[in-house]
C-alpha cells in the first residue's frame, strides 16, 4: 500500500502542479489577449487556438485530481444504507468498472491521436518558429483517460485491503 500512495502522492503534485501552471498560462495570455484587442487591436494569431486546447489540459488534469481525491461526480443515496462489508464490496466494484471504462476511454484516445499524426499534417500554429501539431495538444485525451483510471484503480485496491474512508463516497 505504501508504494500505491506514493506513486499516487507524486501523481497528485505533479498533476496539482501542471494545474496551477496552465490555470497561470491560461488566465494570462486571455488578459493579454484582452488587452492587445482593446487597445492596439490587434492580438496574438495562435492564443485563441492555444486557449482552447489548454482548456482541454486543464480539464483533464483537474478530472484526475478529482479522481484521486474520490471527490468525482457520484450518487449514494442507496450505498449509505447498505452494511459496511456491502459498501466495500460495491465500492471496489465502482471503482475498478471505473478504471475498465477509462482504460477503454484511453484505448479511444489512443486511436483518435494516432489517426491524428498519420492523417493530420496541418499545424495549429507556429511558436518561435516550430509548428505545433494537433496531436501535441490532444495527447492530453489518453494521457488524462489513463491518470483517471490508474487513481480509480488505486482507489478500488485501497477500499478492497483497507476499507472505505470514512469521508467517501460512492
């Protein structure tokens, strides 16, 4: 269980991390954005595209770290009147059909990005002279698919050797 914890702990920081950074990005170049438009009108040629991806990034790093925190979208209303021993048993269920259903959901995603890099040779825009493709910002899609899914997992191999927190809820 150690192991899980610090692997899920590192994920965690380096999820909250990349959060906070592109939450920083994002807030930044739309106020410059703003800026540039109300008083040169004029603006950056990429950063509405850029913006909409990183939304994406956001969305999914965020996803994951809800995951991680069992603080997911979910309902109890029959599960909190079920015996503790029911409510173990349900919540590994819950949880590892989690995992199954983002492994398919990653497995999706894969496909989408390879058909990316093998159909779609249009960049999105260039920065300082590179030209960022499609598939670089949408790697997010089974890159985030699979964090979800390794936080369910661990959370379904936790309830199943230690029981349920008392805070969560399935």
């Amino acid at each position: 269980m150690r192991i899980i914890r610090k692997i899920e702990s590192t994920l965690g920081f380096l999820e909250n991390l990349l959060l906070v950074v592109f939450l920083t990005v994002t807030v930044a170049m739309a106020f410059l954005q703003v800026i540039l438009r109300e008083f040169w009108s004029t603006g950056i040629i990429w950063a509405d595209v850029f913006l909409r991806h990183l939304v994406l990034w956001i969305g999914f790093f965020g996803a994951a770290l809800a995951a991680k925190e069992s603080r997911h979208f979910s309902i109890n209303i029959i599960t909190k009147r079920m015996p503790p021993m029911l409510q173990r048993i349900v919540q590994v269920f819950l949880h590892t059909t989690a995992a199954v259903v983002c492994y398919f959901l990653y497995d999706a995603g894969t496909s989408f990005v390879r058909g990316e890099i093998r159909y779609n040779n249009q960049p999105l825009f260039t920065f300082l002279g590179k030209s960022v493709m499609p598939y670089y910002m949408e790697a997010i899609i089974p890159i985030g698919f699979a964090l979800i899914g390794l936080h369910f997992l661990f959370r379904a191999i936790e309830v199943a050797v230690e029981g349920p927190k008392s805070a969560e809820v399935v």
